[in-house]
C-alpha cells in the first residue's frame, strides 16, 4: 500500500510574490497620511477655538 502525502513543498523557500511598487513604499504612505490627519485635527480645532 502506497500513501498519498499531499503536493510537494513550493520551491524557492517561502517567497512571496513580486513585489508591487506600493510594497515598497507603505512606510512613506502610511507617514504622509498620518501627517495629513494631525493637519486637518488641527486646522479643525484652530478654526473653532477662535476669539470672539
């Protein structure tokens, strides 16, 4: 009697794919938009605490 084991491991150890252009940058992405947030928080809150 033969066992069935399942298809073979991949070849190439585990990659991932090519990589997108985005991939590269997501550290640069993910910075701009948090510093888009505090700009907008902040220019919410300077227009509202304004004196009368």
């Amino acid at each position: 009697m033969s066992e069935t084991k399942g298809p073979p491991p991949p070849k190439g150890g585990g990659t991932r794919g090519p990589q997108l252009p985005i991939d590269d940058n997501i550290y640069i992405l993910l910075l701009l938009g948090l510093l888009l947030g505090i700009y907008y928080i902040v220019k919410k809150y300077r227009s509202s605490d304004s004196p009368v």
